[in-house]
C-alpha cells in the first residue's frame, strides 16, 4: 500500500485545506494520510468559527506515528498547503526530509499559499519569504496563482510572456513543474487561464470565468494536479484533466447556490468532467 502524505488543515463543516484534498485524491484512486494543522469547525471567510491550530510537537508525533507504521517509506508524494506559522513550515519540510530518507525519488508538491490580487499578502509575517528561500528549492510541483508567481520569481507578471520568463525562473532553482492558476489577463476577456512549464514543455489551458468566489478551490485543484501527475506523468494531461475537473465542479457548486464545493454531490466530475478543456502548447 502506497500513499500520500497532506499536511494542511482540517475543517468538520465544509471544504477546505485537507477537507478539500483527500477525498479527490482518494477519488482518482490514491490512499491518503493526512496531517491536520488545525482543527476548526468552519473555515474563517465565515467570520465566527471555532477550534484551534494543532501544535507543532503533535503533529510531529503523528509524522513519527506514520514512520514507525513503515508508511513514510511508502509515501510516494507529499502534499502542503497554507502554513499557518513557522512551526508548520518547520513539520512539512521534516515530513519531506524524512520521507526522501527513504525513497529519494518522492514527489514534494507545495501550494505556496501568500496572497491574491485584491487582497495581497494574508499570511503571517515570514511565511512568504521562507516559502520562496527554503521550501520552493525542494518542491517537484509547485502551484502559485499570478500573485504568489510575481513574489516568488521577482518578476511583474502583467501578460502570459511575464508568466512564462517567471514560471521558468521557478524552475530553475528546483522545481520540475510549475502550474500558474488565477491568471486573468486583459486579452483574454471572460477567460480564467492556467499555466503548465515544465522540460517537457509550456501549456496553457482557458476556461470560463464563472462568477463566483469559493474557499477551498486552490486546495481540490493543488491536490486534483498532484493525483493526475503522478498518474501520467505528463504536465499537458495533468493540466487538462485538473483544468477541467475543476471547471465542472465549481459550475455545480456555482448552479446549486451552495458556500461550498460541492465535492460529494458533484464527485463524478473529479473522474469524468462534463466539460473537457484543450491545452495549447506555447513552447
């Protein structure tokens, strides 16, 4: 039995961190052991919420539980996602150390959480510059939207040539994939545009922009992206079914006025979407 490991947080009611991730990734077929930095009963957009982080030293204890169980050295990937603090960052980049003791070829695939257009940084102080000098080195996948791409790479990221000069500039100090998402571009009126660079090649693929916000949609689509690459092993697959796997969803969650993805009622699009999306090759 081979798995991956997701350190992200939980929530009981709704979906997001691993409330977003583990079930797709148990959809398209993987086991799952997740990690829990926080345990809350809703997540925060909501205003009110209740429950606390997990601290450091029991996630630790979990990690070390997951070792001696002999799962780590079955671990063919590991996924992060939003670090609440230091602390966390410390657990993810220990999982990963830990994990590559025993199968140095393991996948890392980090969703660099920083900030949004619109909103800019959310994170607490540090965690963006310790993303971008001591976790983005050891990442095979990383997933930033257009804002997290601009501060990670140093580069003003206005059309999809600025896109392109940073994703590879990403590439360059580690990564083997980088997949841009929230990219909304003057020229492409309507359209919500998603970046794949990678050796083999640049895709980029466009879907409608719907009219909606979620939470959660990075965390399903950083965790649909992993599943499909590790079972292709093609960035131009990967990019596509992730693309239009997401599309389908968030039209459910959108057509059904729901808060929420809709990851139980509309889990058929997670493995057959009703819309299939086209990758154009840029290079």
């Amino acid at each position: 039995m081979q798995g991956i490991l997701s350190i992200q947080s939980h929530v009981a009611y709704g979906h997001v961190g691993n409330s977003a991730a583990v079930f797709p990734l148990q959809r398209l077929g993987f086991e799952v052991w997740p990690i829990m930095t926080v345990l809350f009963s809703n997540h925060t957009g909501y205003g009110a919420f209740r429950g606390r982080p997990v601290a450091a030293d029991w996630q630790r204890e979990i990690l070390e539980g997951l070792e001696e169980r002999g799962a780590l050295a079955r671990t063919r990937a590991v996924l992060s996602g939003y670090l609440g603090d230091p602390g966390t960052a410390a657990i993810v980049l220990e999982a990963v150390e830990r994990v590559r003791r025993h199968r140095p070829e393991a996948v890392y695939a980090c969703d660099p959480v920083i900030g949004d257009d619109g909103r800019g940084v959310f994170v607490r102080p540090g965690i963006p510059e310790l993303l971008r000098d001591r976790v983005l080195p050891l990442a095979t996948i990383v997933k930033p939207n257009r804002f997290e791409l601009a501060f990670l790479s140093g580069i003003e990221v206005r059309d999809l040539e600025d896109a392109l000069e940073a994703a590879a500039r990403l590439r360059a100090r580690g990564p083997r994939l980088v997949v841009v998402t929230s990219l909304a571009l003057p020229d492409q009126e309507g359209l919500l545009g998603m970046l794949a660079d990678s050796a083999e090649g640049s895709f980029v693929v466009w879907t409608p922009r719907l009219p909606v916000t979620l939470n959660g949609t990075g965390d399903a689509f950083a965790a649909l992206l992993l599943g499909e690459w590790l079972r292709t092993g093609d960035p131009e697959a990967a990019l596509a079914r992730t693309a239009s796997a997401m599309y389908g969803l968030v039209l459910a969650t959108w057509k059904a006025g729901s808060r929420e993805l809709l990851l139980v009622e509309a889990q058929k699009e997670l493995v057959e979407p009703s819309h299939r999306f086209r990758p154009t090759r840029l290079r």
